[in-house]
C-alpha cells in the first residue's frame, strides 16, 4: 500500500465528490474495454465503480477477479454508476494478486452453480454480494434477537455443548469420546435454561445445537444456530405466545431499521405481522384440514405433515392476512418428557408450534416446575432417574411456573427470504453428506 491517505469505504464515497480518496478491497469485476475500462471495487460496505484509461489499467493485467486492490482516485458524479458516484484519474497498487478464475463468476446477481458445486467452493462463494448479504442478515437477526431480549430484561448465557445424557426424547444424539467414556453433542439448551430460570428468571442464548437425524431435505440440517428463550412466573403458554410474539417482531423492525441495504438486494418481502398472532387448537386445526380442505390422513395423527402447515398457512394468510401462525396443544406423546399437560385436556399439551409461512419455525409451551411431576413423568416415559439427577435437583428447590421457545435462525431466514433450501441460509452446512468445508 503507497498512499498515506486515510481509508474511506465504497459506501461513504459519495460524501466526497471532488475529492481524492483511497479504497482498499477486492476486484469484483474488470471490464477492460481498450481506451475506456471499468474497475468494480468491493469492499466490506458494498461496491464502487473507477474509469481507468488505457495506462492505468495497466496494472491489472493479468490479474483475475478477487485481486486485492489499492485504489486511489477523485469522486466524480455519474448517473450511470453504483451509487451515483465513480473514481476518475486513478492509481492502483496491487496488494495481493489472483490469477487462477474462481469456480463460478461472483458478480453475477444469480450464481452460475448448482447448490451442492456452490457448497463445495462456499469459501468463496460467500464473497458474492448477495451470498454475503444472506449472512450479514443472518448476523441482523442475532442482534434483533438479542436486543429485543434484553430490552425484556433478560439475561444472556451459554450453556455446555458437550453432555452426558440425551436433552429430549425423538432426536438422535451424536456421541463423542471424553476421556474414555461417552459424551453427547447438545441437542439444544433445554434443561440448562430452564436451570437458570431459578437464578435469572429470565435467559436467553444464541448458540449451536445439533440433531443425529438421517435426514436430506430441504428443511433440516444437523448442525444449526438455535435462538432460546426460557423465562418464569407465567400463567401458560399463551404468555410464551406473547412473548415470541415479540420476539419475532423485534428480529423483523430490527431488520427493517439497520438492514434495509441486504433486504433490497435480496428483493426480501416482510412478511404480514399482526398486533396479535392468530393460534389455532391441534384438534381443531385437524378437523378444519378434514372438513374444509379434504385433507383424509389429518384425523387421528399425532402431529402435521409438512403439507397440513402449508395448507393451515395460507388459511392464515387468508382469513387473517397473517404470515405467521400459532398452532397451540400438540398431543402429550409428542411433546417432551418436560411438557405441562393441558388440565382441560390432559391428552393435550400447553404447547405450540409457530408456523411462519406455511412451515414450523418455533416450537415452545409451558414446562412442568414441581419436582414430583418431574419423577413421574420420567417414569412414565422409562427414563433412568440417574441421568437426570442434576437436572432434576433444581426443582427440589423452588422453580417457578415457566416457559419457553427456540427459533431455528437459517430456518428463520430460508422463511423470510423465500429461499428454496435451508443450506442457503446457512454458513457452512452440516447435513448427513456434508462435513465440509
């Protein structure tokens, strides 16, 4: 680097028309053209167009896309350029050069490649500006996440991701070796959140879980980013309903104030939020797909296939003009050991799944909180005791009644960028074939 001028980024540089600036980055494109060239600078805020006559793009000859780049040049106003504004009279050092093509084109607006070569080369491929913008919204939703919780006054934990016991019933666990005995990659924050309801009343955290499923689709992946929430002294689920509710507001106006570059980008549609979500009974919601939608294996199944919430989200959308939808009293033998009954009903839980366009995106309700309840619910469902010793002791010792939910974050975002598969809302994808890059 030669110039002593202070950095200014692509995005700043319209503030400095008539005026010498440096820009550091790398050559997202160079359309060498003889007497008239032009350069594409990116940068970590977006992308800057220079004019480069026939001895200053001498330079780069020879270099490829992805070459790191000084450039120093005056602003001048263009009608035609990114932003309105391009770089004339120009110098350019190169910082680190590339001369072998990248696996597919960056600036393209729609990649050249198949989902699994992208995945292959995601390294790179995540430099392309709209790969890029998906990520740094990824990032917008942790910290709308965050900042709505704490504005609740909750506080943020991390809890262990290597453990002894398996935290649910019906997800495999991958078992890892520990000083000659067997551990268990976490399959979510479960019983360590609620734990700290006795101490914080409320948490939260934003971290990894992962799930030994044998699964290939387009909804699930093995490793992935799991935004929880556990907090006491509730009435019932629908106060955990209120609460996601809020949450899930919080994520979108956060995204709409400070992420408005990416959602343009990414031709995002906010999606229909009403002051109050619309829910929705499980045996009900059976009985309408039967009746009103002629839905035949909607009676009598323990849960909804993919296709009965797709149905009951466009329901929603209709009668509601509500991309979101709460489904609340999932029957007891699908619902973890720790589940609050439904008293009215006690074939039915104090549960809910939130759909979101037409697909689960949150699973929470109300857990049990007295000790007894704890012991027999385990025995109903064959658990050792033992295995779950620690766990159990802090309800020995007051817990109050309590609740909660987790969001899947690259669900979150697949949902609102109607993307076609989660693994492209996912930084480097875990699934049954991929373990790398």
């Amino acid at each position: 680097m030669t110039s002593t001028l202070p950095r200014v980024f692509t995005s700043d540089i319209k503030t400095h028309i008539g005026q010498q600036v440096r820009l550091l980055g790398w050559m997202h494109r160079l359309r060498a053209m003889g007497g008239v060239n032009f350069l594409l600078l990116r940068d970590r805020s977006g992308v800057a167009q220079a004019v480069l006559n026939a001895d200053e793009v001498k330079v780069l000859e020879g270099m490829l896309a992805e070459t790191v780049l000084e450039l120093v040049g005056t602003v001048v106003a263009s009608a035609q350029a990114p932003g309105g504004v391009e770089l004339t009279q120009c110098s350019i050092t190169v910082i680190t050069p590339v001369t072998e093509a990248t696996p597919f084109e960056l600036y393209k607006k729609n990649i050249k490649a198949t989902l699994p070569v992208f995945l292959d080369h995601a390294v790179v491929g995540h430099r392309a500006l709209e790969k890029r913008a998906v990520l740094k919204l990824a990032s917008g939703v942790m910290a709308g996440f965050r900042q709505t919780l704490n504005d609740h006054h909750f506080t943020e934990i991390q809890t262990p991701k290597l453990v002894g016991s398996a935290t649910e019933s019906g997800a495999n666990v991958f078992p890892v070796e520990y000083f000659g005995r067997t551990a268990y990659l976490a399959q979510s924050p479960q019983f360590y959140k609620q734990i700290m309801v006795g101490v914080f009343e409320r948490v939260f955290e934003v971290g990894p879980v992962f799930r030994a499923e044998p699964h290939a689709t387009t909804r699930h992946i093995n490793q992935y980013v799991s935004l929880d929430v556990e907090f006491g002294f509730i009435h019932d689920h629908f106060d955990v309903m209120s609460m996601a509710t809020n949450v899930v507001r919080g994520i979108l106006n956060h995204l709409a104030q400070h992420y408005q570059t990416e959602l343009v980008l990414l031709e995002a549609e906010m999606p229909a939020l009403p002051e109050s979500i619309p829910w929705i009974y499980f045996p009900t919601a059976q009985q309408m797909l039967h009746d009103q939608f002629g839905v035949k294996d909607a009676l009598g199944e323990p849960d909804l296939a993919p296709e009965h919430e797709r149905i009951l989200g466009e329901w929603a959308k209709k009668e509601y003009n509500s991309d979101f939808l709460f489904v609340t009293g999932y029957p007891m033998v699908k619902r973890p050991f720790y589940t609050h009954a439904n008293p009215d009903d006690p074939k039915h839980s104090n549960s809910f799944d939130l759909l979101f366009r037409g697909l689960e995106l949150i699973t929470g309700g109300q857990r049990l909180h007295r000790y007894e309840d704890y012991v027999a619910a385990a025995q109903r469902f064959k658990y050792s005791l033992d295995a779950f010793a620690e766990y159990f002791e802090a309800f020995k010792y007051g817990m109050p009644p309590h609740g909660g939910f987790a969001i899947g974050m690259e669900r979150f975002l697949t949902q609102l960028l109607c993307l076609d598969n989660v693994r492209q809302a996912t930084l480097f994808p875990r699934d049954i074939h991929r373990l790398t890059p």
